[in-house]
C-alpha cells in the first residue's frame, strides 16, 4: 500500500461533491520546499471521501488554513491548453486530515454539487 503525509495550506476554500449516499471534499494543498529558496510550492489535489452527513470539516478548509493530511497518492498527467506541454499532477485519496491552525469556520454553508442532476 502507498501512503504519503504532507503538511501545507490550502490554496482555495473546499468543495464539495455529492455523489449517491455519499460526498466528496475536494481542496488543493500548497505545500513549500524550504530546502530550495527558488523552488517552487508542491501542490495536491486532495479528495476527502465522507458520509453526507458528516462534511464539517469542509468549513474549515479554507484559503491559508495549514493541514496535515495522510493518504493514497496517485499521479497522473495531463496536457495544459495553456503551454501544450504535458504537466504532472499528484492527487492524495485522503484518509485523515488534521486541521494545524486555528480557523474560524465559513460563516454560510459550502456549495454543495449534486453529481446525480446532470
């Protein structure tokens, strides 16, 4: 089994997707290499898997939060529209997350997407 443990921020505020009886957090988390000054942040493609009914978690997952996050990395690559060069993407199945700095929830409630109303 693969499993991999980052610490970094989220970039952006969660989404979340229902699909069926269950739903799906998606966040990106920039994660900084400090052994390089130059070098550019990491980024991950995080999916949170949960019940309906247990999603707080995605008010919290705001722009700047800091995160732990462990799970199962999968990488894959796609081709930019923008350059037309492939570009690498490391996405994180995620089986725990740890909330490291102390964030005021989202006043309103996460968008929620229904994947079965298309």
């Amino acid at each position: 089994m693969k499993n991999i443990t980052i610490i970094g921020n989220v970039v952006a505020q969660a989404t979340v997707t229902q699909v069926n009886d269950r739903s799906v957090i998606n966040f990106i988390v920039a994660v900084n290499n400090r052994h390089e000054q130059n070098e550019p942040a990491t980024f991950f493609a995080c999916s949170y898997w949960r019940p309906n009914d247990k999603l707080k978690i995605a008010n919290f997952l705001l722009k700047g939060t800091k995160v732990f996050v462990r799970g199962n990395p999968e990488i894959s690559a796609y081709m930019s529209t923008k350059t037309q060069q492939a570009v690498g993407q490391v996405k994180i199945t995620v089986e725990s997350i740890e909330l490291l700095s102390n964030t005021q929830p989202e006043q309103t409630e996460i968008a929620t997407t229904n994947e079965n109303e298309a």
